[in-house]
C-alpha cells in the first residue's frame, strides 16, 4: 500500500503555484539554513515532491540542484517548475530512490542535502536517512524534516498509522469525508473555540512553507508507509551512527526540522553561532509540578508569546549547548510529557529537561538565545 504522493504534489502545482508560494518556500529555507542566500553552494533535493522547493533553491541563487524522487508523477510535476524556470542548466532532476545505495553513492557531493517530511515515508526510516547523508560534503549541512513521536501523544502513532491504512482504502467519497473531520477537529474546531476564525488560518497556510492546506491535509491522511520518530530518538542515530552534531531544530509541529552538521568541522554555521550571544540560565529553577521549571526572563517580555501572539517568540533553549526549539507548548503538556517542551510566555520560561530530569540537580548547563528560533 503506497499513497499517491506525485499525483497529490501534481494537483497542488496546478491549482495553488504561484510566486508567493516560491517566496515563502525560500524564506523559510534561507531562515532555518541561517543563510542570505544559496550563492555558490550545491542543493540536493531528496524526495523533490512538487519541486517547489528545489525552485526555491534556484531562486535563492543555488550553484546546482539536483533533485529526485521515486514517484515518477512527482519527477514530472518538479520537470514542469523547472520549465517555468526557463529550463535552467544548472538544475537536474531524475528518479531513483534513496534506499537504492547505489545510486545514492553515485551522486555528486552537496553542500546542503534537504529532504523535508520524505525519509519516513519510504518503509525503511533509518537505512534513508544514513543514506540520504551520503552526498554530504565535509562541510556541508544536513536538512531533513521527520515526523516526530513526540508531538503524536494523544492519539499515539499507532492510531495515525490505522486512519492512513483506512483512507488509502476509502472510496474518493470516503476520503474527502475523512479530510473534513480531520480538518474540523485539528484546525477549524479548536480555532472557534479559540475565537480565532479558522478561514483565515486556512487562507494564510502559504505563509508558513508556500504550501496548500488542502494538499498537506491528504498528504497527512493518506501518507504510508509511515515511521515515527522520537526528537532524541533522531538526533542519537544521526549523532551515534552517522557521526553528526545538530546545529538547529524546529519541533512541536507534526514534522521536527533537524539540520545537522559533520562533527568536529567548521563552516558557515560558525558565523551564525558567533552571532548568537545565549544568555546563561541560573538556578534554582521553580518546580511547576511534573517535568516542568520555571525561571524568569524579564528582559525579553516584548518578544513573548501571549495570548494575541500564541506563536510569536523566537527564543531558542539550549542544554549543554545543544539547541532544543520544541517550543510554544503548553504548560500542562510540559508538566506531563517533558522532552525539552518549553514555553516562553510573558517574563517566564516553563522548560522541561529533554530526558524529564531535573535541571536543578541534572548537572546540566541551560541557556537561551533570542531571534534564534526559526
């Protein structure tokens, strides 16, 4: 049982592809990477999907692109982007797998290999993931984006994997009947309830990757196969196995962004870290109950999440040096389930410990950047 990935990322092309889409796909590319722009560097595009975002590569001023993927619907949707691009030369595109190892040593080496929300998808998670890394330069940076076990708690992965068997089942009326209920209870319903209107949100949807919220929601319902991965799960493996050091994280979405580089090596991220002047946490750290702390932060109460900007923070909690970014949870979801969920809400941090520890007595050193979050 596969989903129709390429026929989803065709219908997306040809009913919501315009140039606000490519700008926003950029922008959150170039702000996740750290970078102004993409001048002189390789982009692979593993998993290329629509192509929207190796365009976003191009535009941003990409040495080379490649890009592939498995669905042949996919490699043609990503075919017609680079056609309205004018048939750039320095973009290639085929097909081929990311387990095919192969072809995975074949490719030529890139400076920022990406695949976002892809490796999980290919019934075999990790063997994609050490092989997606292959093409890494020794300076290069690693992007990928999985669906994190972590942000599935209630209903759990196992309940996701039984609706993704059931809808690739369903009959096209079934189907469109179950993107309903799944947009009524995970978007429309809790933004009533919030007084906020949900039509907006939908409307807005571009401005977080230039996607269609339409497009993700069957991407979401019908995506099998399907693995889950814990945040500490993936950064252990990468860390463990494939000897690399995470430099960003974006968590608390259904996806987590990781971006990882080889350890011990220098390269642009340095410039991006010396920028960055974190400011020490000092205990003792105020027990909230359950996992959760609390410190005060007073100097950064204008960037704070409240309740007119649930999502405006951008500060970024790190333990020992290592960026955690699974922000803007809720206090009672801290308190429960721990593993680095923080909330910076008004001259407060609630945090959590990513193994549910205490920070008081954990021996651990915390601390916090603002404009760092992605």
């Amino acid at each position: 049982m596969r989903f129709g990935f390429g026929k989803n990322w065709a219908e997306f092309v040809d009913a919501h592809f315009n140039e606000e889409r490519i700008a926003k796909a950029q922008e959150h590319l170039l702000r996740f990477l750290g970078l102004d722009d993409l001048r002189g560097r390789r982009f692979l595009d593993i998993g290329c999907g629509s192509g929207l975002h190796s365009l976003a590569a191009l535009r941003a001023g990409a040495q080379a692109i490649v890009s592939f993927d498995y669905d042949p619907d996919s490699v043609a949707t990503t075919r017609k982007l680079r056609a309205f691009a004018g048939e750039p030369t320095n973009w290639h595109i085929m097909q081929g797998s990311v387990l095919d190892n192969a072809f995975m040593e074949a490719l030529d080496p890139a400076d920022i290999v990406y695949s976002w929300g892809v490796l999980h998808h290919t019934g075999d998670m990790w063997h994609a993931v050490e092989n997606a890394a292959k093409p890494m330069t020794p300076d290069g940076v690693f992007y990928i984006a999985l669906y994190s076990s972590d942000a599935y708690l209630d209903p759990p992965p196992a309940y996701w994997l039984d609706v993704k068997r059931r809808y690739n089942l369903a009959s096209p009326l079934e189907k469109r009947w179950m993107e309903w209920q799944y947009a009524w209870r995970e978007s429309i319903y809790p933004d009533l309830r919030s007084l906020r209107n949900p039509i907006k949100l939908i409307a807005g949807y571009a401005a977080s990757r230039g996607m269609s919220f339409w497009t993700d929601v069957r991407d979401w319902l019908g995506g099998y196969p399907m693995e889950f991965a814990g945040n500490s799960e993936t950064k252990a493996f990468c860390r463990e196995r494939m000897g690399l050091e995470l430099i960003n994280i974006s968590a608390g979405e259904g996806n987590t962004e990781f971006l990882f580089r080889h350890q011990g090596t220098r390269n642009y991220w340095d410039e991006v870290r010396a920028s960055i002047s974190p400011t020490a946490l000092q205990a003792p750290f105020t027990h909230r109950g359950g996992k959760a702390y609390e410190v005060h932060l007073p100097g950064f109460t204008g960037t704070a999440d409240d309740l007119q900007h649930p999502r405006r923070s951008r500060l970024m909690v790190y333990e020992d040096g290592e960026p955690i970014g699974f922000a803007h949870q809720s206090h009672a979801d801290i308190e429960q389930h721990g593993a680095g969920r923080y909330s910076h809400w008004h001259d407060s941090l609630v945090f959590s410990a990513t193994d549910g520890s205490d920070p008081n007595t954990n021996g651990r050193r915390y601390a916090v950047a603002d404009g760092v979050l992605p």
